[in-house]
C-alpha cells in the first residue's frame, strides 16, 4: 500500500503485517479493540502513535470494503 495512506506494509516491519503508516502498530489491533467492546479513544489511549485521523481512515476503507463486497453480491 501506499506511504501516503492510512496503512503500510513491509517485509522489514513485522514481517510484512499491515501496520499504521509510521508505526508498528498492526491494523488488525485496532480491529480486536473494537471487536472486544473497547471504544476508538481507549484504542488511541493505549497506542499513542496511531492518531484519530489514521484509525478513521482505515474504518472508512473498512467500511468501503464491505460496501463494495455487498454492492458486488447484489449484482
């Protein structure tokens, strides 16, 4: 993916795991919080790092995923 988006990946980063672009904080991370009832702003607390308009792009392109998979389906 590209430097300039919301998420990076790299052999030499966790070993190519999608990470926050500038961090080493895997996407999928914030995915879990959510999933476990934790709020966006308890995932922000915990990882500094990540800054809100990152973890809302990567829900946006989330959300685009699924919005495309759905439109797709119906087709």
């Amino acid at each position: 993916m590209s430097e300039s988006g919301p998420i990076s990946s790299s052999p030499d980063v966790l070993g190519g795991t999608p990470v926050f672009c500038g961090t080493r904080v895997p996407v999928s991370t914030l995915l879990d919080f959510l999933e476990g009832g934790d709020t966006l702003d308890e995932f922000l607390q915990q990882y500094p790092t990540v800054t809100r308009q990152q973890a809302i792009a990567v829900l946006e392109l989330a959300k685009a995923a699924v919005n495309r998979s759905t439109d797709e389906a119906a087709a």
